[in-house]
C-alpha cells in the first residue's frame, strides 16, 4: 500500500521540494550572508526612524554637505541659518561670512623671541577676538580655551620643548634668566592633522591657513592626536559665551561661536586676515614680536623676515612644512 510522501517546505525554496544538503562552509556563508542582510536592513529602519523623529531643522543640519562642496546657494543659506541660530541665542545680531581665499596668496607668521617678554597679552587678544569659551560654576569666561600657548625657558638651556614651562606667574614679566615662545596652529603645508580626519572635515585652504568645518566635525579627536605641536582644542560641553562679550565679527570656517564636541584651533584669525588686516595677536603685541604676511608678496613684512633672518621651526625633522617662523632678531 502506497503512502503519500508528506509535503516539505523551505525558506528559499517551493513547496513540496527538500532543500539539498549544505556543506559546513555554505551553511557559514549562507547564515553569515542572512546576517549581514539582516544588518543591512537593520541599519536602513532605524535610519528612517531617526530621520522621522529628526526636526527639519535637525534634519537640515544632519544632511549638509561640506562647506568647500557647497554650492553658491548652499552657503548662503547655510550663513542664513547659522545668523538666525546665533540671533536666537545671544540676542543680537551675529555676521557670519564666508570670504574665500585671495588669489596669489599665502600667508605666513613670524616670531622674534628676542622680544617676546611673555605677557600673554595675545593670548587674550585672541580669546576675545575668537569667542573662545569654556563653560565654568560662575557662568564667566574664566579659564577659557585658548589656542595661544606660551612657554617660559631657561636661556641657559636654550630651546627645550621638554623642559619648558606654560604655567609660569611671577608678579612680573619677563623673568630674569627666562625667555619666552608662544606656540599656536603652525598652518602646515604638510598638515598630519588633515590626514587622518575621517570624514574630511579639516582641510588646508589655498591661502594656507588650515580650517575647521564645525558642521561635520564629529568630535573624533584624532586631528588632535595627529598634531606634533599641541595646537587643537575640544569642546567638551556647551560653550558658555556671554552675549556682551560675543564678537559679531565672525568667518564660518574660523571664529563663528563653535557648538558642544567639535575641535577648533587658530585660523590665522581669517575673518581678520582676509579681509585685509593683520590677526589680533600680531596688532596686541606691545612689543612688536609678532610678524605677519603673505609671503608671496616680495614687499610684505613676512618677506622681509625671511630673506633677511635666520629662522627655523619647529620639529622639523617631521617635514610637516610649518608656516609658522621663529627667530632672534637680537
């Protein structure tokens, strides 16, 4: 007596159809492949998901595209947005531009450190000029980041990075004994900090001063990990910048007030520079160490110290090609 073969089923298969039996390593290929479906798939629903909870404000911001791949319209309304952000917060209203690099230039820094007496007055200069902020209990700027260290030596051990002291606080400067070097962002030509960005937020511009996108900053820190000379800075929590100390004069790739968890560093003070003035650290020197220029313009100042001085930088061996210049002009 014949008996009906019960009927099977498969998941990839028909009805009525056995499945063929799976070596060890298809059936690993097989799961891992359903796996990185489910994965896929995965990844894609809670994409959605966010995105539905997403404000089209927060929305619009998540899917910006960097600035440098911004089209006309998109910058502006970039600039539009971030104005509106900041006249919200602070009360006032906050110019933001994007002035692009000139052409035929390329800026470049020199330091006499036979006249720096280590006043720090640059220091201030640019945290009041850069909306430099940490938050603090007494809701004030003390203590804020600062993107200019200066470093107290011994002259009779000569330059000695190791050795250097960025905590100094006699009653009065300059030590005897002593001499002093600030260090800040050296706008390398060969900048490690670019390399090693994830997501490419970080770029050198055509003038030579290397910026920040804070809009696709995503706080990794590697940036800061990668640079030799210390000069980046993170924002580990709400910036606390009070509105009557806001600078409204501001550039979007330089000292526009920066968000929570983004790097930022010196830009050469670029809302300053391009526009045709010198940063504020080199216009605060009280003693005229502080040289500033581009360096393709055979009459500028920068020019001047270069063919004229015996300068050097900082770790050179490294060949990151700073444009920063350090000399004894005494």
């Amino acid at each position: 007596m014949l008996t009906e073969k019960p009927e099977t089923h498969s998941c990839s298969g028909h009805a009525g159809e056995s499945s063929p039996e799976l070596t060890d390593e298809a059936a690993a290929q097989k799961l891992s492949m359903s796996r990185r479906n489910f994965m896929k798939h995965s990844a894609i629903v809670a994409g959605a998901a966010a995105a539905a909870a997403c404000s089209a404000e927060d929305l619009e911001k998540f899917t910006t595209h960097r600035l440098r791949e911004m089209t006309q319209p998109e910058v502006k309304a970039l600039l539009k947005r971030l104005e509106a952000d900041y006249k919200k917060k602070f009360k006032k209203d906050v110019d933001v531009r994007a002035t692009p690099a000139a052409e035929g230039v390329k800026f470049g820094y020199a330091l006499d450190l036979s006249r720096c007496i280590g006043c720090r007055r640059c220091v201030h200069a640019c945290v009041k000029e850069n909306n430099q902020s940490r938050p603090n209990p007494d809701g004030d700027r003390n203590n804020p980041i600062q993107w200019i260290k200066v470093l107290e030596m011994e002259k009779d051990k000569g330059i000695d990075l190791s050795d250097a002291n960025p905590y100094y606080n006699p009653e009065e400067v300059p030590r005897e004994g002593h001499f002093y070097m600030p260090v800040q962002c050296q706008q390398c030509e060969n900048p490690p900090c670019v390399k090693v960005c994830p997501v490419q937020a970080t770029w050198k511009e055509p003038d030579g001063i290397v910026v920040i996108d804070y809009e696709w900053c995503i706080g990794c820190r590697y940036c800061m990990v990668a640079c030799p000379y210390g000069a980046r800075r993170f924002n580990w929590a709400e910036p606390n910048l009070p509105a009557d100390q806001v600078n409204t004069n501001t550039h979007v790739l330089g000292n526009r007030p920066r968000p929570k968890g983004v790097v930022e560093k010196c830009t050469f003070c670029i809302q300053r520079t391009r526009a045709g003035r010198y940063p504020a650290c080199v216009e605060i020197c009280p003693v005229g160490a502080r040289k500033f220029g581009n360096m393709l313009d055979p009459k500028s100042e920068i020019r001047a110290v270069l063919e004229s001085k015996r300068v050097f930088i900082l770790k050179e061996d490294l060949n990151t090609q700073p444009k920063f210049f350090y000399f004894f002009g005494i």
